[in-house]
C-alpha cells in the first residue's frame, strides 16, 4: 500500500522551511499532498491559486510531490485522498503547545491518522511567513528564506499594491 502523507499549511507563501520539510518526508514517504488551506477568516496575501503555484514551481519535476487546496476539516481531508499521516514541522517550543492540541483533536476526530513532527534544518527555526512578508515590506533581505520565485512573487503583489 503506498504510504501518503498530507502536510497541510497556509503557506502564504511557501518558505526554505517548509521546503526543507518536504524534501525531508520525500525521503520518507512514498507521497505527499501538500494541502493548502482555503480560508476566507484569514484572508492570506496570495490567492490559493498563488500559493498553489508557488509550491508546484519548487516540486515541479517530483512525482511525489502533489498539491491541493482543501477547506473543512483536515482529517476529512486526509481521508478522502487515502493519507493516513499529518506532517507538520516543529521549529521550536513554541510551536509546541498548539500542534500538540491540533495533533490530539485530530486524533480525537479521526484515530486512524497520526500526526508527524518533523523539525527543519537549525537554519529555519526563526523562519515564518508572517516574518517573511514583513521583512519584505519593511524592505529587508530574504535571501536564503524563500524560493527565488517566491521573492519575485512578493514584488509583483507588492508593486501592485501601491
Ligand atoms: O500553516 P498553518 O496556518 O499553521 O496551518 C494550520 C492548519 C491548516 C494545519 C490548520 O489550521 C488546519 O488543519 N485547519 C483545517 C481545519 C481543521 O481541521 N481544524 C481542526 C484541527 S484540530
């Protein structure tokens, strides 16, 4: 049986740290659907579209990679496209509290998926998209933090915007 995960996120935009996360459950899995998250309340800067794009601009020649957007619950999600496993990546204590939440909820809602915490290289545990965007738009270097294409990405929304 092929074993899939799902790694659900924002990923408003996608970040070094979530790819150093992928390309670490690549080495593990026989699948991953990277799930992003359609969610009107948090009105994200790109569309899902975008950030769809985004993410399939990095994996493009990965067959394991795929990429959907999804809204409901997440285990309703994972079962319907035959994942039995949640990544999510761990970059610091913080982080702790309300993924240990998430990952007993979810398993409370559906005990037949377990959560998996995965940590990105030391390099990436400061990193986020919230801090991405507001380096951006304070006019510091995102050099190392994000895809090439990402960056470009930010300065066409950003150029828009104004
Ligand atoms: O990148 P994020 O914002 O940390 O991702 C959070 C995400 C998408 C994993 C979380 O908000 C989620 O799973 N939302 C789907 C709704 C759901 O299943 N809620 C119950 C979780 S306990």
């Amino acid at each position: 049986m092929e074993n899939k995960a799902v790694y659900p996120g924002s990923f408003d935009p996608i970040t070094n740290g979530h790819v150093d996360i992928i390309q670490r459950g690549m080495t593990l899995f026989d699948k991953i659907l990277v799930a992003v998250l359609e969610n009107p309340k948090k009105t994200p800067l790109f569309s899902t579209k975008e950030r769809i794009d985004m993410i399939q601009d990095v994996f493009s020649d990965q067959k394991k990679i795929e990429v959907k957007a999804f809204d409901g619950l997440l285990v309703e999600f994972a079962k319907k496209n035959n994942a039995k496993i949640v990544i999510r990546g761990l970059r610091a204590i913080s982080d702790f509290e309300y993924e240990f939440q998430m990952a007993l909820m979810n398993r409370k809602l559906n005990p037949e998926i377990e959560t998996f915490f995965m940590m990105p290289n030391v390099s990436y545990t400061f990193l986020s998209s919230k801090l991405v965007k507001e380096i951006f738009m304070l006019g510091g270097c995102l050099k190392d933090l994000v895809p090439n294409h990402v960056e470009k990405n930010l300065r066409e929304k950003f150029k828009k915007s104004i």
